[in-house]
C-alpha cells in the first residue's frame, strides 16, 4: 500500500453525483409528503371543497416555494459538477455538508408553514436555504484552489458560476433580518421571487459581456 491509496482522491465523480442525486429525491419527495389531505367526508359543495383545500394554504406556498429553490440548487449543482472532473476528501465533506443543508428544509418548510407570521419561522427557514447556497459556494471555490476542475474553465465562466450561486444565499440571508419587522413578517415570502428575477439578470449580464469579447 502506497500513500496514494491512503488518500480519497479519484476522478470517478459517479457515486457522488448520484448520492447528491438520490438526496435531492427524497427531500422532494418529502415535502410533498407535508400537503395532508383535508378530511372531505363532510364536503357536499364545492364552496366547502374549495374552504376545505384553502385551509391549507400556508402549506401548499410553502410547498410550491421550497420545491422551486430545491429545484435551482439541484440545477445549480448539475452544473458546478459539469465543471469539477476530480474530487478530493475536501470536497467530499463539503458536498455532505451541502447536502445536509438541502435535507433539513423539508424541516423548515414545515415550520415556517405552520407559523407564517413569526418571524422565528421564516428565520429558520431562510438559514437553513441560505447556509445550502454557501455551502455550494464553498463546493464551487474548494474546486478551483485544490485544481479539481477543467483546465478549460475560463475565468468568465469561473465568475460566471459564482455569480449564479451566490443569488440565493445572499437574498435568503438578507430577508432574515427584513422578517423581523413587524409589518413586514408576512410580506417576507414573497422574497424569494426575486431569485429567478436576479439569475435573469446575471444571464443577460454575462451574455453580453461575451458578446462585447467576441
């Protein structure tokens, strides 16, 4: 046994792609398991379906918003590991660390749904989203010092990606302290309408930067 083989460093990122991809799974398939069906057994109008279904308003937001973040992480992660062709024991634990984060917001969702006008909710749940986006961040900037992606990585691109995943941390993060505001708890969740508005922009941004080099 040489020293190589003490190291956990390889080229075969399979296993843990399809880790991160196996999370991803469950944790959307866990939050679907929030949205409780009402009891219907009394319901003999529509009116009385629609009160019964809108009864659980609070849960099907928080469903909608979190399954639309998780689904930008797990695209924001498809493409950091498009970029990454080697993996060391660094990057391994911060791709768990990132993971973990992304397991608990099923978690937050549910309290947040539960409790939509404290401001202790949206808190835990605006964490646990943010400390998941910096966590990719910390995948991202890992990769790049150990050397760990393509050489074809350009410093556009480098930026480019960065840019991209640190929209959601940053903007889940600064709505914490915004929730604590007494007429603003509500209006809080509506915050994270301004992710894809920001990645919107970040796109037209960089396509025109590259538009201006060629």
């Amino acid at each position: 046994m040489n020293s190589d083989e003490l190291r956990d460093e390889g080229t075969n990122l399979e296993r843990l792609r399809n880790l991160s991809d196996g999370v991803f799974a469950i944790v959307l398939t866990l939050l679907v398991l929030n949205l409780n069906i009402p009891k219907l057994d009394t319901v003999e109008s529509d009116m009385e379906l629609l009160l019964a279904v809108g009864k659980l308003g609070p849960v099907i937001t928080g469903y909608i918003i979190s399954f639309f973040l998780i689904g930008i992480y797990w695209m924001s992660h498809v493409r950091v590991f498009r970029h990454i062709v080697r993996y060391n024991r660094r990057l391994l634990i911060l791709n768990l660390v990132f993971l973990f984060w992304v397991s608990v917001l099923p978690f937050t969702t549910v309290i947040d749904a539960a409790k939509p006008n404290l401001p202790l909710a949206w808190t835990a749940y605006a964490s646990s989203v943010g400390l998941a986006g910096f966590s990719l961040v910390a995948i991202w900037g890992r990769s790049n010092r150990d050397k760990l992606t393509d050489a074809g990585v350009s410093k556009t691109l480098n930026s480019y990606v960065l840019c991209r995943i640190l929209i959601m941390p940053v903007i889940m993060s600064a709505s914490v302290p915004i929730a604590h505001f007494p007429t603003m708890t509500g209006w809080v969740h509506a915050v994270p309408i301004l992710v894809p508005i920001a990645l919107w922009i970040v796109d037209i941004a960089f396509k025109q930067r590259s538009k201006e080099k060629v």
